[in-house]
C-alpha cells in the first residue's frame, strides 16, 4: 500500500482515508475540564483505564465509576470482567482504592451509564458533571447516550490521545478496528430511532465513508437490522 505503514497493508488506501474521516467523527474534541466524576467506560481497550487514571491523577475529577461486565469480545481478555480488571489496573497507576467505585454489569452504553448513576446515587453522590471517558472512536456514541439518559448533566469526552494508525498498533488488528469504526457509526445512526441516543447530524463526507466501507466488507460489528 503507497505510503502506508506494515499495520496499513491490508487496506487499500481508499479505504484508509475513509477510516480516518469516520474516526474523527467519532471523537468530540471537548476541552477538558473538572468534572464531579469520571466514568470509565468498559471495553476490549485497558487503554480507558489507563487514560482514566491519568486525568484522576490530573486532578479532573475526585471520584470515578468503572463499569462493565462481559462481552464476547472481552470475555478470553477480562475473564473477571471489565470493571475489575479496570480497576485493578488503575490501582497500579496510583489511583487511590477508596476514590473508585465499581459497576460489574453493564452490557452495553445504555448500562454503563444508567447503572453508574445508580452507583453513585448508591454512595450519595449527584454530579452536576460527568466526564466519560472510552475509547477514541466511542466517543460521540457514549455522549449521546448520555445526553439522552441522563440529561441533565454535563457531560463531556476524553479517550487515550491516539491517531488511528498508532490506534491500530496498539490493537494489532485493523480490519477489526475498521469494523468497530463502522459499527459505532451504524448506532450513532440508528440508535436515535429506538430512543437509545440523541440524534447526531452526519456529515454527508462521513456517511459516503461509512457506505464505502460497508460495500467493501467492513460489517462484523454491525447490529442486526
């Protein structure tokens, strides 16, 4: 593949450009600053946890959620669930055991955030602000499921600082990264009309992407229709 790293070489470069528009699609750009809590948000990625522990560490929030259970996707990886595992890793970074708060259950990103507000009701804790923090290309879903759940917060998105192709690297699977790309952007599109999420507008670029990787094959993270 012309000017492409190894990682690249099972993508045409068409289809690259396409990934690189819906991945910062994906990604909101907020400006970080203090919020009540944090909450990380499981997945197959422990670079959420670490991210986490950075912006505790940071001084953003004084309280964070881990919340997840298992997936089929991170089940042989967290065997002990994804909050736990979370958890245990950022205790490693130096985040302080009784600053942490723990949902096992979560399923899916409707869960993580209806269930995390049940455990900080739990604790007595009512934020007026929430920092959410996935990964890179689950951002935009994460926010407008929060937006929908939970109104009337506010919320605000942080990932691990990562351009694709490094995103990629740390994977070591990009066909499986491309697919996530087009399954997040397939919720962010349909989720709105089941009253999972708030609308969010596409650009018309992006979803000519989106429709280029879903011809060439990029569907194995799709929802059914």
């Amino acid at each position: 593949m012309t000017g492409s790293t190894d990682i690249q070489q099972a993508v045409t470069d068409e289809q690259w450009a396409n990934a690189r528009l819906i991945w910062g699609y994906h990604q909101m750009r907020h400006e970080l600053r203090p919020a009540d809590v944090a909450i990380g948000l499981g997945s197959h990625d422990l670079g959420v946890a670490t991210t986490t522990a950075e912006l505790y560490r940071a001084g953003l929030f004084p309280v964070l959620v881990f919340t997840g259970g298992n997936s089929p996707t991170t089940a042989s990886r967290f065997p002990r669930g994804e909050a736990v595992h979370y958890r245990e890793h950022a205790l490693t970074l130096g985040v302080p055991a009784d600053a942490i708060l723990l949902e096992p259950r979560a399923g899916n990103t409707g869960h993580n955030i209806t269930y995390s507000r049940q455990v900080l009701a739990d604790a007595g804790i009512f934020p007026a602000s929430v920092l959410l923090v996935s990964k890179p290309y689950m951002e935009r879903r994460s926010y407008a499921t929060a937006r929908k759940l939970w109104p009337e917060v506010d919320v605000r998105c942080a990932s691990e600082p990562l351009e694709l192709d490094d995103y990629v690297k740390s994977i070591g699977d990009e066909k499986l990264v491309l697919d996530m790309l087009v399954g997040d952007l397939q919720r962010v599109i349909e989720y709105p009309k089941l009253g999972f999420a708030v609308e969010q507008e596409v650009p018309e670029d992006v979803y000519a992407a989106y429709e280029n990787l879903l011809t060439a094959g990029f569907t194995s993270r799709l929802i059914a229709p």
